[in-house]
C-alpha cells in the first residue's frame, strides 16, 4: 500500500491513518465474545452473562482498546512500509476529512534526522599522555600509611601541628545566636587534612593543650549549609586532647597488611605500579574521548528530533529528583526543576548519540564479542577473584549493554583520532589525576 508522507517542518511529519469501520466492529465483537465467556457479574453464573449485558458493561471501554491497538498497528505499518525512522511517539488526532467506509485519523511526529558528517581531517584533537612516575608510587604508598596510622598523646606543652588529630570543643555565632551545627564537644579532626574550613584549622594550628581562642570565620558563598553560606561567624575553640600521627614503616608488614602476596616492599610497589597504569589508562581515554566527541560535534551537522531532547530533558530531571533523594530532602517528588535547566545538556547528548550512531553505522565500529570479553576482563582484573566479577557481568543484560556502550565509543574514539590532526601533550600524573 502506498503511504502518503506530508512533510510539515524540518522534521516534522504527518501521516493519514485509515480504519475499515467493519474491521474495527468485527474486533470488538470477537473480544467482547471471549469476555462473556470468562466474566462474572451478580445473578449469573461464570460465562452465562447474555452479549447485550455484557457489551453495555465493556462495550465502551473495549472499543477504545481496540481503536488504540488498531491505530498503533496501523502507524507501525505506514511508518514501515514508507521506510521511516520514527523519533518519539506520534500525536494522533481525528482526520478533518472523512473517509466513506473508514475511519480516518492524523497522526503528526518526527523523524531522526540525517546526519552529515564533515572531513575529519581537518579538525584538530589534543591527546593527553601520561605516566606513571615513582614519585606517584610513592605518593600512593604515603596515602595507604595515612589510612593506617595510629596517634599518641603529646606532651602537655607542644603545640599543635599539621597531621596531629586535635579533640575540641567549639561554638560558633552569627550576630551572637548560635546556628545550626555550630556547637560540638569532643569534635575530632586531622589537622592539614581539610576536614575542617580554612579559617577553623588556621585558628588550631600553635595551640596547646587546655589552651581556648576566639577567631572569625567567614563561611564561603557556596557553603553546604545555606543557612550560613557567605556570612560571617565568631567561634570559640577550646583544645581538649592533642595527638601525634604515627605512620608504619614502609617495609614487608606493610605490604603483608596490604594483602600482597609475596609480602615484600618490591611486591607492594609493583601491585601499586599496576593499578596507577589501569587508573591513569582509563582517565586518559576518557579525557581523550571528550577532544574525540566535541570535534565530531564540530563536524557534523543536522536536526534535532524535538520528541528526543524532551525525552532526554525527562530523564535528566529524573535524575536529579533521584539524587535529591538520596541525598534526604523532603518532599523531592514536588521539588520545582525547571527543565529549561538541563535543554542544553540535553540537546548536546541528544547530539552526540546521533552523530556517534551515524559513524558506528557508516564505518562498522559496532562491539564486537571478543571485544566485550576482553573489555570485562580488563575490569575484572583489578578484583580479588576475577572470575567471579565477569560471572557477574555476563550473568546481567544491562550491564554487558553498558559495557557494549562503552566498547563502541572507544571503537569511535580511535577511530577518529586515526582520521583527525592529533596534538600530543603530555601531562603530569598529578594533573590527570587532579591533585593540582
């Protein structure tokens, strides 16, 4: 059957639906037949209820299902048969014309767009290389004693000092009233570790046991506690137990309570050496997927379906009505978002999907099975039992389909970077890893 596309805009199109009014009446007589065999209504037994009772109860509610079910195979077909990539779910409304002997009904919606893709070669991408340095093993290991660290009572007279775990007791006011967790008695915290504001440790930093101060503290405009963000407080600290930091030796107990099996320190550098390169592998490809991603932005050009940024707009503000809840704010279901917040994100992912599907398509880049194995395998191996962790991916659909999404872009991500103008840069393990 030939179908009749009218274009609307860009991506809009529509497309007139015919219902041959017997078909639709003979389907809603054949459920209502199967329905009388089945129902139960007062004062008559099971499958003994006559037709006409039986379709007075059910008749309206039975024909809207069979006019939802009829209309839905009906634009399945059409968009089929006229080789359309349908985006989104289609408006459908009365036609404005009748049809003699069917019923007629419009149904308006989009289609994914074509994507055109520009020469790659002339874009540019920067690729970030990095390595793992001894000073980052050993700035790995200082980190792993700290974890481990026991504390001593100082003498009486010493002061306190970065590293040392200080018990106080402190208040703080805002105009001369107290504020919301701003008192606490026997408050432990790790000097120079960052636990504390700024201000708070500065104050702590030279006092002695027993010893009291008073000192302003100004809040950051972004604070956590909104109640006090950018607002200035008075505190008073008074110390009440100084202690020292004592931090293992790094020798063979460490690397036993690390659980290295050859429980030597050449062992525990080595397994160290091993996780950093997994580490650094994976934030470099990320880091190197975004030049990837945005220069195929750059190059490429086409609509975006408006059913499939809404869609995404969706789920982004369900995401964040989510993460409110996990973070325990009341009444996160009714919280006002306003989506306008997330369209620009949304449309840049609805975007990209697009453009990446397009070369996936085009140039063959889909996973492959060895691909994945090897993909899970690679994740497994930083695990105690790794076999049991790739039991547990393959054991879950949706996790092998992350994973396969995960294979796929790094499938586009070299394969871009062998078309595009690369720029080596290397850059210091620290910056990769963000410690700067």
């Amino acid at each position: 059957m030939t179908v009749v596309v009218e274009t609307l805009e860009k991506l809009e199109r529509k497309i007139t639906l015919k219902l041959p009014v017997d078909a639709v009446q003979n389907e809603v007589q054949a459920r209502l037949r199967k329905l009388a065999r089945t129902v139960k209504m007062d004062g008559f037994r099971p499958g003994k209820v006559p037709m006409n009772v039986v379709t007075q109860r059910y008749g309206y509610s039975v024909h809207y299902e069979v006019m939802n079910d009829k209309v839905g195979q009906a634009f399945a077909q059409a968009a089929s048969d006229a080789k359309l990539r349908v985006a989104g779910q289609p408006r459908i409304s009365e036609a404005a014309e009748a049809v003699e002997g069917a019923m007629a009904f419009d149904a308006v919606f989009e289609v994914f767009p074509e994507v055109k893709i520009g020469d790659l070669a002339s874009a540019e991408v920067e690729k970030a290389d990095s390595q793992v340095t001894e000073a980052a093993i050993d700035k790995t290991i200082d980190i792993l004693r700290k974890q481990r660290r026991t504390f001593a009572q100082r003498p009486q007279d010493a002061a306190a000092q970065d590293g040392d775990r200080a018990t106080v007791d402190f208040e703080g006011k805002i105009d001369g009233e107290l504020f919301d967790g701003g008192k606490a008695e026997d408050f432990q915290f790790i000097l120079g570790d960052g636990q504390m504001l700024k201000e708070f440790e500065e104050a702590t930093r030279g006092m002695k046991l027993g010893e009291s101060k008073t000192f302003p503290l100004v809040f950051p405009e972004d604070y956590q506690g909104k109640d006090v963000a950018g607002k200035t407080a008075d505190f008073m600290v008074s110390v009440k137990k100084l202690e020292a930091a004592h931090l293992p030796e790094v020798d063979d107990a460490l690397a036993r309570s690390l659980g290295i099996a050859d429980a030597t320190v050449a062992a525990l550098r080595e397994d160290i050496s091993k996780n950093l390169q997994r580490e650094v592998k994976a934030r470099l490809l990320s880091r190197n997927k975004q030049g990837v991603m945005e220069a195929l932005i750059s190059k490429s050009e086409l609509d975006l379906p408006k059913a499939s940024v809404q869609a995404e707009v969706e789920r982004l503000v369900a995401d964040a009505r989510a993460n409110l809840k996990q973070r325990g704010i009341k009444d996160a279901d009714n919280a006002p978002i306003p989506e306008e917040l997330f369209t620009a994100q949304a449309e840049r992912r609805v975007r990209l999907g697009l453009v990446v599907g397009e070369l996936v398509r085009a140039k063959q880049l889909q996973a492959t099975p060895a691909q994945i194995k090897q993909h899970v395998e690679e994740l497994a191996s930083s695990y105690e039992n790794p076999a049991e962790v790739v039991r547990w991916y393959y054991g879950d659909q949706n996790r092998m389909s992350e994973v396969e999404s995960v294979v796929i872009e790094n499938n586009v991500t070299e394969f871009v970077l062998s078309q595009v103008k690369v720029t080596e840069k290397a850059i210091s393990f620290d910056e990769l890893m963000g410690q700067n």
